[in-house]
C-alpha cells in the first residue's frame, strides 16, 4: 500500500501509538492542531506528529496512457490522442514524533522500545506496510504546568513507508529537424510525428 500524502497515514500512526504505548485510541491526538487535551484533561493522553525526513533507496516509475490533459487538435493528432500519467513509488524515511502527558506518561514512552516485537503492534504494521526502524531515547520533558508538575515524556519512532506521487505528463505530438550548411542549402531534414 502506497500512500499518497502524508494525512493518509493519520489514523494508522494514531492505532499505531496506542497498540505502542498502550494510551487508549481516543486519547492519542494528531500534534499541532491549536485544540485543548481529551477529557479529562487530567488523565494520561498521547500526542504524535509525523514528520518526512527523507526519500530512501531506488525508486520505481510506471507510465500509463491517459485522457488528453490539455486541448489538442484533432485534425493533426487524431481523435484517440492521450497523454501519460507518471506515477512515482519511492520508500520514505518517516520520524513519529510522539508525547506522553500526565501521570502514566513514563510507562507509555518507555513502553514505544522494541514495541515493534509485540503482536498487535507488528500486525499493525504488516497492514499498513510499514517498517520500524527503532526509537530514540526516552526525553523527560515534565515542566510546571497550572501550580504543579505535569508529567511529559518524548519518544521519536522512526519509520519507512512507501510513497507514491502521480504528475500528468503532455505527450510529445512530433518534431521537425532541419540542418544546413554554411550557404543555406539543406543537409538534413527530418520530421517525426507520434500520433
């Protein structure tokens, strides 16, 4: 399974930090989104934030002939003219970047280690096709937060998944090539038409 943007892989990084961490599904929230904690906002929540790093290995590129992207004379290229869809498959270097919250946060950061050798986290990544490539350091984070100390801890997972981005590509119609020597006479002349 190729995904094409990065927002396709939400619910599955979301499934993948709860089987991980063991914090409930419905309290692992997408990072960065400007909203307050789950209720109660007391309790122990997850936040995580993918982050592409980099394209990895020898990508693979297929062509297909498509419907005509542009307007085209149909006197000059007939009425069966297409043009070509490019799809591009490469393997991505993918950092989970993920936060634990309150109190039971240090059991859930430390619990994303080797998690990828438990069950239900592996058969979470055989059905999104993704390798795990390991986790960084747990990082304590807890602060003062509201006249008392909010327990937070970060782990950073890194991942590969598979990518695949699809661009339209006009069709040449043809060309013309003509030569000439010094005087003006031609040499060479030569006209191709791909219809």
């Amino acid at each position: 399974m190729s995904v094409e943007s990065l927002e396709a892989l939400y619910t599955d990084l979301q499934r993948l930090v709860s089987l991980a961490s063991g914090v409930d599904q419905g309290r692992v929230i997408l990072a960065d989104q400007g909203r307050p904690p789950p209720e109660p906002q007391g309790d122990l929540y997850a936040t995580y934030n993918p982050i592409p790093v980099r394209a990895v290995g020898q990508p693979r590129t297929s062509l297909a002939l498509v419907d005509p992207v542009q307007d085209y004379n149909e006197n000059l290229l007939g009425t069966d003219w297409q043009d070509f869809e490019a799809t591009t498959i490469t393997q991505l270097d993918l950092m989970l970047s993920c936060n634990f919250l309150n109190e039971g946060a240090r059991n859930a950061a430390w619990k994303m280690h080797n998690a990828n050798f438990r069950y239900p986290v592996t058969d979470q990544l055989w059905s999104m096709q993704a390798g795990w490539r390991g986790a960084s350091e747990v990082r304590r984070l807890t602060d003062v937060y509201q006249g008392g100390l909010q327990p937070r801890y970060q782990v950073d997972v890194n991942l590969y998944v598979e990518t695949q981005i699809t661009d339209e590509i006009l069709r040449a119609a043809g060309y013309s090539l003509e030569v000439e020597d010094k005087d003006g006479n031609k040499i060479v002349s030569y006209t191709t038409n791909t219809a």
